[in-house]
DNA sequence: AAACTATGACGTATGTTTACGACATACTTT
DNA sequence: AAAGTATGTCGTAAACATACGTCATAGTTT
C-alpha cells in the first residue's frame, strides 16, 4: 500500500469504503443472499449455485469472511459458512448512518 | 469485459455491486459527505479539502456522476456539483431492501 | 493403510482501479 | 486580444482484483 492514498481520510470513510468493497462484487452479494436463503451453514457446494469454479467461490468467502461479514468453522470434512448477524448489523447500520447523513435537499438549480 | 463472468449474475445482484462498487474509495465517501455538508453545489475547490490532486478529484467526480449519484452543471467558468438526490433515495432504497434480506438469526452452532 | 472427498493455498494470466503530470478547452478579466 | 483561471481529457505507471488450474492438506470411508 505505498501507492495509494486511501488510507489519508478518515477512520468512517475507510470503513464505509472497506464494507462498500466487500459488495462490489455480484458474487459476494450472491453468495451472502444465497446464506441467507438456506437459513443455515452451508459448505462448498455454493459453487454449484454460482458461475464460477469453486477456487474463485472459495477466494471470495475468504475475503468476506476476511471482512468479518461471515463466519467459517470447519466441521469433519466440510466448513460451516453462516452470516455473522452480529458484525452484519453493524455493517447496516454503518451505512444507514451514512445514508441518513448525506440525504438533503439541494438548494440550487441544477 | 471478455474475462470478468460479472454479468452472469442476476441485475439486482448487479446493481447492488455496481452501488457498492462507487463507495468503495474513501475520497469518494468523503466527495459526497463534503457535498452533503455544504448544502449547496460547490465547484472544484473539493481537492483542497482531500489529500488528493485536483485530476485525481476530477476523475473520482467522474465516476459519481457516471454513477448517477451527483450532478454537474455547467455554471460560467466553474462546474457546479450536488447530489442527486432522486438518485441517492434509490441507492439507499436498494441497499436497504438488500440489508433487510440478509438479516436473520443462524440456527447453527458457530 | 489406501483411495476418496472437500476444502484452502499457491501460482499466474489478464483486466481494472488509482494516481498524477501534462495538455486541451473554455470562459473571464484586463 | 492577451493573460489568467477553472475544468476536463489523455497517457501512463503502479497496485489491486478476478478467475481458474494445480497442488497440498485433512478428514472419511472401505
């Protein structure tokens, strides 16, 4: 990271823009409604639901659960991948604050 | 877009990545904070607030407004920008609906 | 123990994003 | 008209993201 300079805004901004990150795939957002769909723990066979191989499924469940937004725990010969609602929360209610905070009436004319 | 299999998922899924894809720079979390707390439209004196160069600020403008997040009218010599306010509800709508989806209680153990 | 199965780690090719200097454009002022 | 000011566009280098095949690991089954 010598190179960028995202890290020169402040702590909020970081974070919204790290959790906005996150979602800026169509296969973290697949993968997180398809968690949520099966109301369960759910192992790898996520790739069969999805375009991709299972390496790239596999890649992206590790950057959410990097992110905290999902939880991993291996159980025998499969791994346990449920939504973490605790950090899931927080994560929503991060952005509603910032939603709240920029909706605003413009006052001029364009 | 040979390589990216993006558009192989469905357009809510899309569009919500498409979204979070905008918000995910902290330069444009903090463009469109700044926006927010001017109230008002405001020209290219946003790079001095951002430790940024005026370019690179132009460029990340671009992509709001790409986005359909901010407007930019043409105002003599200045450029005037505020949020689209229309168009921020819509986003904000859209990540709510997706939130509210997610959200459940795990009846697994981890 | 040997074969099987599910999964993560590694390597790598290609595409995308970020950042900025230099140049172009267009309006304003003198 | 010439100089000045505010912006966008272009080119480009470095960093990062995406995608997948192959290999390694670890538990299960026979």
């Amino acid at each position: 990271m010598t190179f960028t300079k995202a890290t020169e805004f402040d702590a909020t901004q970081q974070e919204i823009a790290r959790l906005a990150k996150v979602l800026s795939h169509p296969a973290r957002v697949a993968i997180l409604q398809h968690l949520a769909k099966t109301q369960s723990c759910i192992s790898g066979d996520i790739a069969q639901e999805l375009p991709l191989s299972r390496t790239t499924v596999s890649q992206h469940l590790q950057e959410l659960k990097a992110a905290g937004l999902i939880k991993g725990e291996i159980d025998g010969l499969t791994v346990c991948y449920c939504i973490d609602t605790e950090q899931f929360g927080k994560a929503k209610a991060l952005l509603e604050t910032f939603f709240s905070g920029i909706s605003f009436a413009c006052n001029c004319d364009c």
